[in-house]
C-alpha cells in the first residue's frame, strides 16, 4: 500500500468537514458546517471582514460629521459676512446724506458750476449703487463702494475749499 492509500482514510473526513464550510453565519451551518469553517478559517475570515465593514462605516460616519461640521461653519461665516455688509451699507447711506448736504451747502455760493454739477452726478450715482447693492448685500460691493464713498468726500473737501 502507498502512503497516500494510507492517508486517505484519515483525510476524507478532514476534506468532508471542509466542503460543508460555508459563507453562512455560524448559526446556520450546523455542526459540521461549523467545524468545517473552523477549519478553513471561515469564521476569522468573516470576522475580519465585519470588523473592516464596521471601520469602514465609521470612518464614513466621521467624515460625513466633519463635512457637516464644515457647512455649518461655512453658512456662519456666510451669514456674518452678510450681516457685515449690511451694516456697512447702512453706514454708507448716512454718509451719503451727510455728503450731499455739504455738496449742498457748498454750491449755495456756485450754482452753475460745473464741477459742483460732476460731483453732484457722482453722488447720485453713488446713492443708486448703494441702493442696489442693499438688496443684494456682499463684501466685495460694499467694499467698492465705501472706496468710492472715500474718493468723493476727498473731492468735496476739496470742492469746499475752493
């Protein structure tokens, strides 16, 4: 008898318990099932596989918070911003008023002059973009707008001092 004719009762078994393995649960096998997942490593296989799922999830888990932390944080910056430009577009029309009663009281004594008439063109421009920029208030504009709000009072100080 050859070795392998020796071996073979002592195999079959072994090879028997290893093709009832299966993917089941370890509810569901039954007892040679089960004994022929242990043997395989079925039951570690699976059980590794579970862990990686559960990791995999709550990484998810963790980056779906992070990213709803970020929106959350991004719509506050959002909504201060708008607020910012709110009140300095607020801030503008005061001085837009106050401006164009110094141009007022300054062209009391020059009525036709033409530089008084271009900056009066010029505030009123001024006035019409504020204005649109309320209803759609942002940085950007409002910063826009105070820098020309800055150019305009240097020009009529210097229009009164004429």
């Amino acid at each position: 008898m050859t070795a392998a004719r020796r071996l073979l009762p002592l195999l079959a078994p072994v090879l028997a318990l290893c093709a009832c393995a299966s993917n089941q649960p370890a509810s569901e096998r039954g007892f040679f099932g089960g004994i022929g997942a242990a043997i395989t490593g079925e039951d570690e296989r699976q059980a590794r596989a579970r862990e990686a799922e559960a990791r995999s999830a709550e990484a998810r888990a963790l980056q779906a918070r992070a990213a709803a932390i970020q929106s959350e944080q991004r719509q506050a910056a959002s909504a201060q911003a708008l607020r910012d430009a709110e009140r300095r577009l607020a801030a503008l029309e005061a001085e837009i008023a106050r401006m164009r009663r110094d141009l007022a009281a300054a062209r009391v004594a020059r009525p036709d002059d033409p530089q008084g008439a271009a900056l009066q063109n010029r505030l009123e421009r001024l006035e019409r973009d504020r204005a649109a920029a309320a209803r759609r208030p942002d940085q950007a504009t409002a910063e826009r707008l105070e820098r020309q709000s800055r150019e305009l009072d240097r020009a009529l100080e210097a229009y009164g001092r004429l």
